[in-house]
C-alpha cells in the first residue's frame, strides 16, 4: 500500500476540519427545517429511494470499471457529478417551495 501524496495529506486535513465544522454550523438548521415539511410528505421513503439509487449507481460504475479491467471512464464521473448537482438543486428547490408554501 502506498502513502498518501503531500497533496492527498493535505485534502485529509482539510476534510477532517471542514466536516466537522460544517456538522456543528448546519446542526441547529436540521430541526427547524424538519418541523417546516407538510405531515404527509413521505420524506424517510423519499431518502431511501435516493440513498439506494446512489447505492445502484456506484454498484453499476465499480461492476463496470472491474469487468473491462480499466479504471472509471471520466464520462460516469461526469455523469454522476451532473446527476449530484441537479439532486442538489431539486433539493434547495423543494425546500424553498416549503419554506415559502408555509
């Protein structure tokens, strides 16, 4: 096993501070946003069909990866960073639809 580059030292200390950081700053916001969704909304239904599409994802991309022998082709790497961000956005723009419904 190799050691981890100066570079890839320094991500891990950066993670290691940000993550924690950005934990204790959203915290609080996580109760104030949960009492803001309608009762009927199945939110934990709705995060476990995405945490398991995720999970489908990643198990697609790695079967992929191993059977041809390559690495990941930057096209799946694309492709999962658009499909990330337009979650993201649908995200922010169903909170703001509550927020502003309520």
């Amino acid at each position: 096993m190799r050691l981890p580059t100066p570079r890839q030292w320094t991500a891990i200390a950066l993670t290691a501070v940000a993550l924690p950081a950005l934990t204790i700053t959203a915290w609080p916001l996580i109760p104030f946003l949960a009492d803001l969704l309608p009762e009927e909304l199945p939110l934990g239904r709705i995060l476990r069909g995405l945490f398991f599409a995720a999970v489908l994802v990643a198990a697609a991309v790695l079967v992929r990866s191993q059977a041809h022998g390559v690495s990941v082709w930057l096209g799946w790497l694309i492709l999962t960073a658009w499909a990330v961000a337009i979650a993201v956005v649908a995200g922010i723009v169903l909170l703001v639809w509550l927020i502003l419904g309520s």
